[in-house]
C-alpha cells in the first residue's frame, strides 16, 4: 500500500512538472527574424564588383525623361553652315514671367544637349554678331538651326608694297552713326591678321603704325558668309633721333627729345642715346636736352624712307 502511494504521488509530480513545460515552452523559443522587406534585399556583391547604381533624382512635377536638343548655326544669305567661332547659350523661360535663366553653354560648331521638354531661348554669338531664337523641345526631342547675318574682316598694313610687321600695328573699329564715321566702337587694340567676326554692314577701321600720328583711316564693306581683306596704306618712315659732336659721331647718352610740329604741337617725347620713332611723312622740329643744354634742327619725314636725323651739340 506504502509503495502504491508513492507511485501514484511520483506519477502527480510528473504531470505536473509537464503541465508547466508546455506552459513555458513558447518563452523559451529561439528567437525569430523576420525576412527583409523586398525594397530592402541587397543583391549580393563579390569583391571588385562595381558599385550598384543608384537611382537618379527627379525634380518633383518634371517629365521623367530628357530629350536631345541638337543645333547649328548658318549664315544668312547662302546657309552655308558656320563651322567655328561660335558661342552657344541655351536659356529657359519661366512660367512666371521672371527672366529666363542659362541652363546650357557650348562652344561647339554643333551642340547638342539633353534637356527637359519645354520652351527654350537659343542664342548664338559669332564675334560681333549674333542670332536668336525661341524654340519649343517635345518629347522627340528637336533638330533646328539658328541664322546669323555675319561675316569677318582681316587687316593688315603697308608703306607701299613692303608690309608693315603686324606687332607694329593697331586697329580700331567703329560703326559709323549718321555725321561721325566713328559714331560707336566695336573693338580697339585688334592685332593684324586678327579675325574679326562682325554683323553685315559697313565700318570705319583706324590704323596706327607706331605710337605717335602713323595713322590711316578707310571705310570696309563686311557682307554676310564673306570674309574681307583689307589693308590700309600708310605714309610714314622711321627715324633714328641722336645728338652728337659731329656728323656721324657717337650719340650722347641719356639725352631727352622732343619731336614738334612747325607750328609747336608736341608729336612724340623720348629718352636715350638713339630713339627710334616712326612718324607719319611731313615737316617737324626735333629738340634735344643735354646737361642743361638744348639743340634743335628741322627734318623732313618722306614716306618709306628710314633714317637717322643727328642734333648737333654746338
């Protein structure tokens, strides 16, 4: 009877203690991870793989895709296509009516650019001249040339059929105004052999050989597509200022001269023992300064003539 008991109390204790291992069980579960969301699953990568693109950004309420705006420029009278010296500025207008902003610059013959369908303003700068347009870009994109009513000039000098060297020779263009050949200046300090792109029309150009009055003056012609040569004549020399003892003799050194007009107007100003000036051709009086002392004499400048005028010092 003892031993009965004690079984039927052992069998108890074990229903028990398995009643309270189903109640713990859950508890005592391992943990669970739940899978990663598919925008979160990274694809596996391997080393020396490249990087994965990223997605770009779009601006919100844009089309989601650009298109290609191809341009060229042509000259006005024959279309022939400009090739060089073109300046591209793509500007887009605003639904607000604020100023249009540049969204796109090249220096291409040809550009092209990948923008958002919408209205554009297209300028293109040749030199002096240029053409604008105001275009729309559609979803297809668009393929338009500018027109440009433009052609160039060079210049150059001479003093009769001896060129002048181009690094002794400055240009200066005006657009004539009615009354005043130099009414409005284009450019000054141009260089010859320079191209210079200009709006059809015609212009006055001022040449200056030297740095004193060497100067010549001409009305050119610029016509669209063409490019003109013009070279201006000049009637000048270059002298040689020295003051010396005798004819021939050494020149002083650190001497100051003054080169006047008959009438007393002060051409030219120069320091040194033998000054090179170049002086258009005409009557003039050369003063020299010497340790106080002052010497002059009158020369004669003939066109294309180089020499040296001495100062004697007695």
């Amino acid at each position: 009877m003892f031993e009965l008991d004690g079984f039927e109390a052992g069998r108890r204790a074990l229903g028990v203690l398995g009643l309270l291992a189903a109640l713990l069980a859950p508890s005592l579960a391992p943990a669970q991870i739940p899978p990663p969301r598919p925008e979160e699953a990274q694809p596996a990568q391997t080393p020396g793989d490249p990087p994965a693109p990223q997605p770009a950004p779009q601006q919100p309420g844009w089309p989601a895709a650009a298109v290609q705006l191809s341009l060229g420029a042509q000259f006005a009278n024959d279309r022939k296509p400009i090739r060089s010296g073109l300046n591209w500025r793509v500007l887009a207008e605003t639904a607000d009516g604020s100023a249009p902003r540049i969204v796109a610059r090249s220096t291409s013959a040809n550009p092209s650019f990948s923008l958002l369908p919408g209205s554009y303003i297209v300028h293109a700068a040749y030199g002096f001249a240029s053409g604008t347009k105001r275009i729309t870009l559609g979803s297809q994109g668009l393929n338009d040339q500018v027109t440009i009513s433009a052609g160039a000039l060079t210049l150059a000098g001479s003093i009769g059929d001896t060129p002048i060297p181009a690094a002794q020779l400055t240009f200066q263009v005006f657009v004539p105004l009615q009354g005043n050949s130099e009414g409005r200046l284009v450019t000054n300090g141009a260089k010859a052999g320079d191209l210079i792109r200009l709006p059809e029309g015609t212009y006055h150009v001022v040449s200056t050989y030297g740095d004193s009055n060497a100067i010549q003056r001409a009305d050119v012609r610029v016509e669209t597509g063409k490019v003109t040569d013009a070279t201006l004549h000049h009637r000048a020399a270059k002298v040689t200022l020295k003051l010396v003892a005798a004819a021939g003799g050494e020149a002083f050194a650190g001497t100051a001269f003054s080169v006047l007009t008959p009438g007393g107007d002060v051409i030219r100003e120069a320091i040194g023992a033998f000054p090179q000036v170049i002086l258009a051709e005409g009557d003039y009086v050369l003063i020299a300064r010497q340790e106080g002392q002052v010497y002059s004499r009158d020369f004669k400048v003939e066109s294309g003539v180089d020499r040296d005028i001495e100062v004697l010092a007695k």
